[in-house]
C-alpha cells in the first residue's frame, strides 16, 4: 500500500471522527503553493485546520511528533492563505492533530496542537 493511500485512508477515518463529534468539513487536501492542509473543519464558530498522521509503528515516536516546526510553519501559511482567500481573517482558528495509530485502529485527537508560527 502507498504511502499516499496510508494518508487519504488516515484523513477519512480523521473526518469521521470529527464529524462524529459534531465537527463541519470545511475542505479537504487545501493546496496554497505546495503546502497543504488535510481537513479544515468548523466547531461552532472556530475553523480548526487539521494535520492527520498515520502511522503503524512508533519505535520513532508519536504520530503528533512528526508535525515538526518546519512542518507547522508550512500550515501556518497555508491556513492565513485560506483565511485570506475566503475572507475569514476575523474568525477565531486552531491548529489540530489526529494521529491515527493503524495497527490498533486507534484515533486520538490533540486540540490547540500548536500555535500559529
């Protein structure tokens, strides 16, 4: 299996686990330039845009862990890109993780992961 079917398979069970939990989608695999957002979702009045990570093993560390600050920085800038292209400059907005764990099915969800950098 790909990694690239790893991850789209990651990001529906991430969708439907927020959704489940009364969260919107918003939009899926959001490009700005070559970054990327996996889901942007809506909670009440919050766009949270997410970062899914999937992983079998975790002899290297968490699934959360390999959101390096590199990685959080290309969010960042995809996120004000698609606040700006939609006019949601106002809105309040987070960045989560969901770490899919997929030798065990598990889904864990880490709200406010990390600040805008």
């Amino acid at each position: 299996m790909s990694t690239t079917s790893v991850g789209r398979g990651g990001e529906a069970l991430a969708q439907a686990y927020l959704e489940e939990r009364g969260y919107k989608l918003l939009r899926r695999n959001f490009r700005s330039g070559h970054k990327e957002i996996d889901l942007i979702m809506q909670v009440g009045c919050t766009v949270v845009f997410v970062e899914v990570k999937s992983r079998s093993k975790t002899a290297y560390g968490t699934p959360a862990e390999f959101v390096t600050p590199n990685k959080q920085r290309l969010l960042t800038l995809a996120a004000q890109g698609y606040l700006l292209e939609m006019g949601l400059t106002d809105v309040p907005a987070r960045f989560d993780v969901v770490e899919i764990y997929l030798s065990t099915g598990e889904v864990r969800h880490i709200e406010n992961a990390f600040d805008a950098v």
